[in-house]
C-alpha cells in the first residue's frame, strides 16, 4: 500500500497529515516529531487543582493564532469539543 510521511508535528505537520488523512482514507500516514510533544510553539498543559477542585488548563505559546491557511483553521475547529 501507499505510504507518506509528514515531517513535523507542528500546526502545519498535524494540519497536512490531518488532511492527507482525509484526502487518502486508505494510506498510511506517518507523522514524524523530533520533540516528546506535537503542537510545535502552542503548549497546552491541563494541571489539576486537587482535593477534587478540578483543573486549570494553562496555555503557552504564541498568544495568536494566523494561519496562512483555511486548512489549518478547519483543523483546529475540528479537533475542539466544539467542532465535533
């Protein structure tokens, strides 16, 4: 079968393997991330308060998001709980 590889896990990497996924449902995708964690420059990290409190979800990163591309915006509301 076919087979392609996305280098970088960043918006732009997970935004075309998104998409390569979508356009060709029977290759295999391979995303390839030098880092332990996708998302290139966004970090997200969810910390929990205790004592059964909940959690705080802390965002590092740019502090906007422009995307040169509509693709990379279709995923970003395609992967929040909004979007499904």
């Amino acid at each position: 079968g076919r087979h392609i590889s996305v280098l970088g896990g960043g918006l732009t990497g997970l935004s075309s393997a998104f998409h390569l996924s979508r356009r060709f449902p029977t290759t295999r995708i391979t995303l390839v991330e030098r880092q332990k964690t996708l998302g290139g420059w966004v970090r997200s990290q969810r910390i929990p308060l205790g004592l059964d409190k909940g959690d705080v979800l802390l965002e590092a990163g740019p502090r906007t998001l422009r995307p040169n591309a509509n693709s990379v915006l279709e995923l970003v509301s395609e992967s929040s709980p909004r979007g499904r």
